[in-house]
C-alpha cells in the first residue's frame, strides 16, 4: 500500500479525491498498489465527506508522517504551495501539482531537489489540464528536436474569441456569458490580459529546449483590445483571431518565445480549435506537425491527469523519472521586437485611401483588407513580414502625420 497526502479540497482537489475512490479497483491494477488517502489538507470543514476524518487543517501532520511517500499538491497560487512543496521534495517525499503559476516560477528549482533526493516532482496537468503533453514532450518525443511550440493554452478566452468569430457578440458580452457558464472567473483577469496562457508557454519552453524561462521573460498581451472588427478583417484576410502562446529556439541560442493575439490562416490545424478547447501544436523536426486538443481545464479532465502523475510516481518511487530543465538566465530570451513577423495594423484618418498610400511607400507593399459595415474614416492592412521593432517605427510615422493606430495583431506563421 501507498499512503499519499492531498493539499487543497478545491475544485481539482476533490475531482482527485474523486477519482481515486470511484476508480480504486482499476488504479490499484495499473499502479500494482494499493492507494490511500491518508490526509486532505485544507482550512475548512468537510463533514458530509466520506473521507471527513482524514481531513487536517496542519501540514505538520503531512510533513511528519514518514508513511506518506505521495504528496498532491492542488491548492494553487505561489505561497503556501511553493514552501509545502519544497519542504515535502526535501523530505523525500514525490510530488505530484496541477499547479501552473508553482512550476512557471520555480520549476527548475523544485526540479533539481526532486533530483537531489531521488524522487519525483511531476506536473502533467499544469498546462493542458486533462490534455496529455508533458509526458508525450518528454518520452514520445524525445528523439526530435523541437522546432517549435505554439498553441491555444486558455480555454476562457477561445471561449470568447469563438463567440466573437461565430456569433458576432461583443467582447463584453461574451465574457459575461463565460461568467455565468462558469468558464471565466468573477475576477478575469489571469485569462484575458494572457498571464495563464504565459505561466503555461513557460512549462512547454523549459521543457522543450531545457532551460527554465520565467513567465516576466515572456511578452504578454490578452484579448482585452480585440473587437469585432478585427474578426471581421480577420475573416476577410483568410482566418481567425487566437490567443497564442509559442516559443522557438532561434539560431543565437536564445529563444523567441511570445503570448498574444495572431491572426491564423483557416488551414492552420489551430484555427478549428474552439469553446473552452485548447490545441497545442509540437512540431518536431522528425515527426512534423503534432496537435494535443482536448479540454484544458475543468475538475474530472484536470484531476484525470493528476491522477495518472500519482500513479506514475507510484511506479517509480524506488527508480526516479528523468524530467528536468536547468535554471535560465535573464537574457535567454531574445527581445520580441526583434522577431520578424507580418502585422495587421487598423487605423483611422480622414483619407484612408491615402493613408494606404503613405504605408506602401513605408512598407513597400501592403495588402489592403476591407468588412462589410467599414466607416468611411478606417482601413486596415497587413504589413510585409519584418523585424517588429521596424514595423512599429514605420506606424509611429504614419501616426505623426495624423493616422491613429487603432489596433495591430501579429499574423502567425503556421
């Protein structure tokens, strides 16, 4: 028998609860032991639970108990998790998270003490929820290289971007359907302004290419400025708005790694990811283009992926995992704007004809889009492909001579 400890009886924490007592039967054969819950760690009170007596509101009866050789740790945020984590992997004790934010900042630290004491640190449902890919990029992958990750990460916000696309209904209006669906929370901001989507690209790149990049590395825009109009020049261009977050080793030895709106060519295999799914594409340099989909969150999906790390650490409590990334450094990741790429740019003047006439000059060569509804005084185009940093100096004249910028969104390569 193995005696495990899960802290947290939130959402994940008792989807976990749940699948180890309705599926015990069959986890005890995968896993060729017997699993116990011996404690639940959280401050409040659970008296209608089966397991009501297991429950304690002092990690000190976690962190004491030599018996317990499992922990689960599923309450979220940075503190306690992140001082509960490194004392139980000091103790010899493996740890299984689905925590993103723990493992963006201190992955590669957590990482190195499971490697001094011999045991596991894993984190499959950090990133995609019950979407397999940590293992995958790890086992099943692993004679690639790894040309590239990219993918849509939040299922919030595909959620309201395909409303946008489908329906035509405002940003506002789509949050607030996402809220009261339970797909956005009260508080929205982690989903919208990109910041879960950057904790998760973050995991994927350490994992990728071995050095730890930590989420204020990351340029980070949400989708907060998207509007309908920018779906419809997306539409009229030949795709969709997604909110992407990619990462790619460039030739320097440093790495491009950006989270943002993109527009996507409809042939892109992320363009029909939609609702709260999620697609991540690995595209490797022997296998080619891989895609992972399936729902990013939620309790059963998320806690079927802890579930299967506890397993795993089960199976190899005396023979230790290989997962692991080295610390980064503060200039690993290149700076954005010097990443070539094609703009979407949407503007307002007087004369939008001569407007497109001053960004030809500026650009060389645009292509102009045009939607159904258009005001006489806007026009959008889409720049040729070009460091940023160029790009943005070529609108700042255009704005000097009277253009306001509306809005500009990166156009995806793939």
């Amino acid at each position: 028998m193995v005696e495990i400890a899960i802290m947290g009886h939130g959402t994940v924490g008792s989807g976990v609860v749940e699948v180890l007592t309705r599926h015990e039967t069959t986890i005890t054969k995968r896993a060729k032991e017997e699993i116990r819950i011996k404690y639940i760690l959280d401050l409040r009170e659970f008296p209608d639970s089966p397991l009501a007596d297991r429950f304690t509101k002092s990690f000190d009866d976690i962190i004491g108990d030599s018996s317990i050789q499992i922990v689960v740790e599923v309450m979220g945020g940075l503190h306690p998790a992140y001082d509960y984590v490194k004392c139980c992997l000091e103790a010899g004790k493996s740890v299984v998270t689905s925590n993103k934010e723990l493992v963006a900042a201190k992955g590669a630290e957590l990482l190195r003490i499971a490697r001094d004491q011999n045991v596991n640190f894993l984190f499959e449902a950090s990133v995609g929820g019950g979407i397999p890919i940590i293992r995958p990029m790890s086992q099943c992958l692993a004679a690639n290289d790894v040309v590239e990750v990219a993918g849509i990460l939040n299922g919030t916000t595909n959620f309201i971007l395909t409303k946008m696309i489908n329906e035509q209904m405002p940003f506002e209006d789509a949050l607030a359907l996402a809220q009261k669906l339970g797909y956005a929370e009260r508080n929205p901001a982690a989903d919208i302004e990109g910041q879960d989507a950057c904790r998760k690209i973050c995991i994927l790149a350490s994992l990728a290419y071995g050095k730890h990049v930590y989420p204020d590395q990351i340029h980070t825009e949400g989708i907060t400025n998207i509007s309908l109009a920018d779906v419809q020049y997306a539409d009229a261009w030949g795709g969709v708005v997604k909110l992407i977050g990619e990462a790619n080793l460039l030739p320097s030895g440093k790495l491009h790694s950006i989270v943002c709106p993109m527009f996507i060519p409809r042939d892109s295999q992320l363009a029909n990811v939609d609702d709260v799914f999620n697609g991540i594409m690995v595209r490797g340099d022997a296998t080619g283009d891989v895609v992972f989909y399936g729902k990013g969150a939620g309790k059963l999906p998320t806690a079927s992926a802890v579930v299967a790390d506890v397993i795993d650490c089960v199976k190899h409590l005396k023979a230790r995992k290989y997962l692991f990334w080295e610390d980064g450094s503060s200039d690993y990741v290149a700076d954005y704007l010097d990443n070539e790429v094609a703009m979407y740019v949407r503007v307002q003047a007087a004369d939008p004809d001569a407007v497109c006439r001053q960004a030809e000059q500026l650009f060389g060569s645009v292509t102009r889009l045009t939607r159904k509804g258009i005001g006489a005084d806007e026009t959008a185009f889409v720049t040729p492909v070009l460091k940023e940093r160029d790009i943005r100096e070529k609108l700042s004249h255009l704005e000097e001579n009277g253009t306001k910028v509306l809005n500009t969104i990166r156009v995806s390569d793939f």
